[in-house]
C-alpha cells in the first residue's frame, strides 16, 4: 500500500526540501501522512479549480509545484478560494503536496527541464548554491548554448517551444548565443545571468525596471511568463512519479492553463 508519505519521501529526493528558499513552504500541507493513496493528480497550482479536477478524478492526492498556502490564513471560510479549496481537499480527504523553489533548484527540476525545453546545449548551475551527495550541482538559474542567432528567430523559438500566447521582451542589442534560464520570477537574478556571461535570459514576471537594466547592460531580456516557464516540468514530474510507483494512477491536470490572455 502507497500512503502519502511515501510519496513525500520520494518528492524529498527529486526536490529536497533543504534547496528551498526560506520565505517558502513546501511538502505536506493538508493532509495525512498515513492516507493511502490509490491516485495522484499532478498541476502547477493547487487552484480551487485543480481541487475540483481532483474530486471528480477521485484522487487521494494533489501534487503541485506552487504550494496551498503561502501565509497562515486567520479564518478557513468559504468565503474566499483558499478556504474553499481546503475545506474541499479535507471533506474529499485528499491531501496535497509540494515543492516550490526546492524543485526549482533541484537537478532535473523546473529550470533543468526549461533548458531542455528550449533545446539548450551544455546545460550547468548559474553559480552553484551547493552539491548534491551524488556530487550533482544545485542552484536556481541554468544556462547553455545555443546555434547563434538573431533575436527574432529565439523570440519565435521560445514562444513555440513554450506554446506562448506572447512575449515581453529587451532588446540588449547582441545575437542569441548563451542563455540563462529561471523558471517564474526570477527577474531579481538578471545580473546572475550578466556576471556568467549570458547574452540573454528567459524568465517572467519581469518589471518594468529590469527590463530598462537589461537593456543599459546589453543583454536580452525575455519574458515567456510564469506558467508558461514553470508547467514544463509537471509532465516530467508526472513521469517520475508512475515509474515510482507503477501500483497505482497519476494523472496530469488537463483543466489547469494559464489565465493570462493578450487582446
């Protein structure tokens, strides 16, 4: 029998929860360590929606990379979404797990699997936070090469490899050539990229500021929006988790997009 904490064992060694950011919360959040899971729904967000999905999947668990809660709420009404969806989770006894910025700085987590997404070669650690006990380096940026090449014709390549609505962009007056990634919002680590010698960097949730920054310090700066650079790893997360556990179901949300549209 699979219980929860199986799950969150073998989570703990894709993504362990000592990469993660201090701010962050992940692992366990609602939930039971001993419930027996039988089916899994996997979706970057733990939405009300992504709740409902897993009801009507009748799913024992949700795994997502953004986590439930963020901040303790003071009441668990419902009377907002949060509430909502965890009343929804505790009634339907399904519990819910994640990992946020642990995965993003795992090896083969959110920004190894963005790198691979846009065809990068050579893919390292920006700078390096630690290694892992099997020698891996582990951090939050990626970079690699790629074919040099005009702006434009990478513009197009990461708004298909990404199946973008639309991109937000700098023009930092160079070829595409290095590439730095980081999956979400990761616009505060621009001169992460600039220091490893990067002539572009694909994030999102980019500010108006740094978009002026990038271009002052003569690199491309690219904007292919927070869902977009983080759902390619949920997919591969699925993956791991049927190999891991052939005994029962994972399923990848098929209702969960991204709610930002371009008129």
């Amino acid at each position: 029998m699979v219980t929860v904490n199986d799950i969150l064992n073998y989570m703990n060694t894709l993504a362990p929860a000592s990469m993660k950011m201090d701010w962050d919360n992940v692992g366990l959040l609602c939930g039971s360590h001993s419930q027996p899971v039988q089916r899994i729904l996997v979706a970057l967000d733990p939405f009300e929606s992504v709740c409902h999905e897993a009801k009507a999947l009748g799913a024992d668990l949700i795994v997502t990379h953004h986590p439930l809660i963020f901040k303790a709420p003071q009441t668990i009404t419902d009377s907002t979404s949060l509430g909502r969806s965890i009343l929804l989770l505790a009634q339907n006894v399904i519990s819910a797990i994640n990992a946020h910025t642990n995965l993003d700085c795992a090896p083969g987590g959110v920004n190894d699997v963005l790198a691979q997404r846009l065809g990068l070669q050579d893919i390292s650690v920006v700078f390096p936070t630690g290694i892992t006990e099997e020698g891996q380096p582990w951090g939050l940026l990626r970079q690699g090469n790629v074919q040099t090449q005009p702006l434009t014709a990478f513009l197009a390549h990461v708004k298909s490899a990404l199946g973008c609505e639309g991109l937000r962009y700098a023009d930092g007056g160079k070829p595409v050539s290095k590439v730095a990634v980081g999956g979400g919002a990761c616009g505060g680590e621009l001169m992460q990229a600039v220091r490893a010698g990067c002539d572009t960097f694909v994030t999102a949730d980019v500010r108006y500021n740094q978009f002026w920054d990038a271009k002052e310090l003569g690199i491309n700066l690219i904007d292919a929006g927070h869902f977009h650079t983080e759902n390619p790893v949920c997919p591969v997360l699925a993956e791991k988790l049927q190999a891991q556990f052939p005994q029962i179901q994972v399923i990848l949300s098929e209702n969960h997009t991204d709610c930002t549209k371009f008129f």
